[in-house]
C-alpha cells in the first residue's frame, strides 16, 4: 500500500512535535510517525529551557505548559575540593519571562504538543508505525517505508523526509550520513530516588568524588539522578549492591533511601555520544536535533537546540513545502542557521567533558580546575556566558507568524 503526504516526520520526539506542528500551523500536509504505542518513556530528557519556554508562550500553550506537574530551577553549580560552591549559571540573569529551567516528564510535554498539533486539519500522528527504511529516485528520498506491530507493511511517499529520529537514526544511517564523533568520557546511569519535602528544588547541584560524578535533578516528589561512571564501565555486571555503595559514595545524603533501588532493573543505561553531522541533508530528506547532532547530558540542552532546530526547519521549508519540493538549496540552508549555535553549545560540553568530567572519572579531580574556579572568582560575571548560551542560545528561533496563536487557559 502506497500514501503521500506533503512532509514525513521520522521520530515523534521534541524535534518532531515540534515541527510538525508548527508545519501543520502553516497549512502543510504533515505526518509524524512514533515507532511507540505512546510517549511513555521514563529518563529522557526533562529539561526544558527559557528558549523553549517563550517558544510555548508565542504558540499559545505557555498556560497548559505551567500546569502540568513540574520544578523550577533557577541556577546551577559546582562544588570544589574544599567544599564550597561554585556557581556557573544563573537563570535569574536572563532577561525573560520565564528565567528558569523547568523540569517536566518528557511525555507531558509530548502530550501537550499533540494535542495542539492534532487540531490542525493538515496533522496527522502515526502511533506504532515504525520506519524501516527510504524510498528513493534516483538520488532523491522519496518518501519511507514502514511496519506495524500487526506485521502490515507500507510506504509513504512525501515531498520531504525529516528525520528526527535521535543519535542512532534509522533515517539518517540509510541515508549514507555518517557523523562526527567527539570525545565522551562517561555513559550515564539513570535512576530516581525519593525526595523529602524539605529538600529545595532551585539549585542544581552535581556531587563529584573519587571517580564518580552524580547530577539529582529535583522533581515533584522524587529526584532523577544521572550517574556518571567511566566510558565501557559496566555497571551491570557489578550488581545492585556495589551500585548502591557507588551512589552512596558520592551522595551521602541518599544513605537513607538508597535501598529503594532493588535491583539494576531500576536503573537505566545512556550510552552518551556527543557528534555532529558535517552535512544535515540529503536531497529529499533533512535531519534534525539528535540525528543532526547528539548532544552530551552535561546541561540538559538537548530538547531545546532540538527544537530550535524544528523552528528554524518550520520557519525556512514551510513555503517550500506548501509549493511543492523544497530544493536541496532550501534544505542547506537549516544547517547554515544552526551550525554556529550548535557547535557554541558543543564546544562548552567538549571543554566540560575535557577539564571537569574527564579528570574526575580517571581520578585525578574531585572537583573543577583550580584555573576555572580562581577565574569565576575574580571575575563573577563570567556566569552570564554559560547561563545566556544554554538558556536561550546564540541564535533563540522565534515562532514564525503563521504558528502564533492567542494563549489557551490551562482548563481547556
């Protein structure tokens, strides 16, 4: 069976919601298609940023936003050797409406984007339909093939492919892009652990002691811990107990509850990749967020330069795509807008992961370099710089004219 549809989206994460729907506002045919039955997936990414923040506000969501379950945080920090905290972003600094970072369920947020998006008459949002691989002419992506659960096979033609389908994209490897990888010194080992109520929210805190490193991110009623350990270290094979010592080890604080983990079926594995592709697209077929560029964990900005990008995408194809196909000129032209923001925020991870992470995990740190922490002391304003490029970006993308919509009560 063969269908067409102005747009194909590949993956119905952040990126893919987000284009979608801002095409569907502008009138384009578009279908999204999510391998899964639904957005329930724990230990994805939660963070949401000031940028993303706006960009809710000017769709008109920004009230059903706030009222989904979720903590704020304002600032963040590392602690030193000698026991003191050093903050590296403030929020508060931010001239804009929402200067914090907001820590919600991936799949409320999710959710809320499909039901706007499912409004639009030109949206269509494909469940449990998995791509299996590109339809070609010649040398143009066609359109996709894909499979259900029930064993029905298809193919879906499309004016353009866009592949947001994360950092092991289907779409992009059958594409024949290859990306960039850049040094990763750790996988990360998520979990979550109760949180007591007199236990604050605002202040993110990562713990870093004797090869280990440890980000709580506070949530209503519980935190979600990342667990850095070092790059091929398997934490698995070790067990329940030895896992528990290693958190307790860099988490005092989490003595008391850590027996809440009762085996590592309670724990989840990231296999961290930082990489970038040197080119976005091919003809027919654009990649963006994680299957453009995986991002590193290390200041939660991934969602948001995912969809900055889905923004940009919208903003650039949207009349393309209503005209027909959009040319491979067209198409270059998302990565040129995007790449100085990306590789900005690349460049602080990669400096992160050299100076901060990788000497903690070898050993040879329990805490930033003495170079870093001296210079953020004398010269405190420095904090803006991290603080202004993961809270809103070198280039923060507006939502076109065309998806602005009046804001909607949270009640309807």
């Amino acid at each position: 069976m063969t269908e067409h549809t102005g747009c194909v989206i590949v993956g119905g994460g952040p990126a893919g919601m987000v284009a979608g729907l801002l095409l569907a506002r502008a009138g384009v045919e578009v279908t999204v298609l999510e391998k899964h039955a639904d957005f329930l997936r724990d230990f994805r990414g939660d963070t949401v940023h000031p940028s993303t923040l706006t960009l809710l506000d000017e769709l008109g969501l920004g009230e059903k936003f706030d009222a989904l379950p979720h903590t704020e945080v304002t600032s963040a920090g590392l602690p030193t050797a000698d026991g003191d905290l050093l903050k590296i972003a403030d929020m508060s600094l931010l001239k804009v409406p929402r200067p914090y970072i907001a820590m919600v369920p991936q799949w409320d947020f999710l959710d809320l984007l499909a039901e706007s998006a499912l409004k639009e008459p030109t949206f269509t949002l494909r469940l449990e339909t998995e791509m299996t691989g590109l339809i070609r002419s010649g040398r143009r992506v066609t359109g996709i093939r894909y499979r259900t659960p029930d064993g029905t096979e298809g193919e879906l033609t499309a004016n353009l492919v866009i592949a947001a389908d994360g950092r092991w994209s289907l779409a992009r490897r059958s594409a024949g892009l290859t990306p960039h990888e850049y040094y990763t010194p750790f996988d990360t080992w998520w979990f979550r652990i109760s949180r007591t109520a007199d236990e604050s929210d605002g202040m993110l805190t990562p713990r870093m002691r004797n090869h280990r490193f440890a980000v709580p991110l506070p949530r209503k009623g519980y935190y979600q811990v990342a667990y850095l350990a070092a790059k091929g270290n398997n934490l698995t094979a070790t067990g329940i107990e030895e896992f528990r010592r290693g958190v307790v080890e860099v988490c005092p604080e989490f003595a008391d509850r850590v027996h809440e983990l009762k085996s590592m079926d309670d724990v989840k594995h990231l296999d961290v990749r930082l990489n970038r592709l040197r080119r976005w697209h091919v003809d027919g077929m654009l990649c963006i967020g994680d299957a453009a560029h995986a991002m590193s964990p290390i200041g939660g900005v991934g969602i948001n330069l995912a969809v900055q990008d889905a923004v940009a995408a919208a903003r650039l194809l949207a009349a393309p795509l209503l005209r027909g196909k959009p040319t491979v000129k067209e198409l270059a032209a998302i990565r040129r807008r995007r790449l100085v923001p990306t590789v900005a925020v690349q460049g602080l991870q990669r400096l992160l992961h050299r100076r901060v992470i990788g000497p903690v995990m070898s050993g040879r740190a329990d805490g930033p370099p003495t170079q870093l922490i001296a210079l953020f002391q004398r010269f405190p304003k420095l904090s803006y710089l991290p603080t202004f490029l993961l809270g809103v970006g070198i280039r923060r993308e507006s939502a076109p004219q065309f998806a602005r919509r009046p804001m909607e009560p949270a009640g309807r």
